[in-house]
C-alpha cells in the first residue's frame, strides 16, 4: 500500500516543489498551488486533473478513483484511493498533476531519475562475496 511518506518521497524530488500542512492534511505546492493532498487518516490523495477527463478517469475505475466532494468539484481535482494503486501508478498521478502547475518550461526540463540499480557484475555495497563449485 501506497504511504503519505511514498508520496512525500517523490514529491520532493520535483523542482519547486513545497510541502505544507493545513488543517492537518499535507499538501505539495508550486508556489501557492496545491497539486497534490493527502487526507487526514492517509487512505486518500487528492491530485490535479483536467476536470473535462474526470468523468472518464472516475467511471473507468470507480474502485480506484473518486469526484471531490461539493464545493471542490470547481476545481481541477480528483481523488485516489491510496490503497488501490502501486507506486508506479502514485508516481503517474502526481508527476502528471505536478506537470499542470509548473512552467511548461520546467516541465519540459524536468526528467524523471529511475531508481539506481545495481551494475550488472556487480554486488551492492557491503555484500559479501559467496564463492560457487565449479
């Protein structure tokens, strides 16, 4: 299950990007713009999203996805269910969100770093060599 600390771990990998807390939910921001938000108990990310493609994203997976409540629905807003994505998907949502609130410029500047993995012929850092009969 996706955590506020995954969120938060990719987040802050992007440019400009700020974290804040109000009202006891965390929020990631470029500039005063939230792009991201996390409920109270954690199960549900709030994250930017074209309003005209919300009713496709939300019907095509309503297990998964969910409309902001009243007031928020005028804003470019939809809501996931941390519990129903992987990390790859988390990274999507908040990449593609983060895309909609910073300069096109940056956007287009900005590529995302793969998690490092180890060369191939070599063992990570600190592992013991084990030697195989032949």
């Amino acid at each position: 299950m996706i955590t506020i600390d995954d969120v938060r771990k990719f987040a802050m990998t992007l440019p400009r990007t700020t974290e804040g807390m109000v009202g006891g939910r965390v929020k990631f921001y470029v500039g005063r713009i939230v792009y991201v938000s996390c409920s109270h108990d954690g199960t549900v990310m709030g994250f930017g999203f074209p309003k005209e493609e919300r009713d496709w994203l939300v019907g095509g997976s309503p297990e998964k996805f969910m409309l902001p409540s009243g007031g928020d629905l005028r804003y470019h807003w939809v809501l996931v269910r941390l519990a129903a994505i992987d990390e790859t998907e988390m990274h999507e949502l908040v990449l593609d969100a983060w895309r909609m609130v910073v300069p096109k410029r940056v956007a287009l500047a900005f590529t995302p770093r793969p998690d490092p993995e180890p060369q191939a012929g070599r063992a990570p850092k600190g592992a013991r060599r084990v030697r195989r009969p032949d």
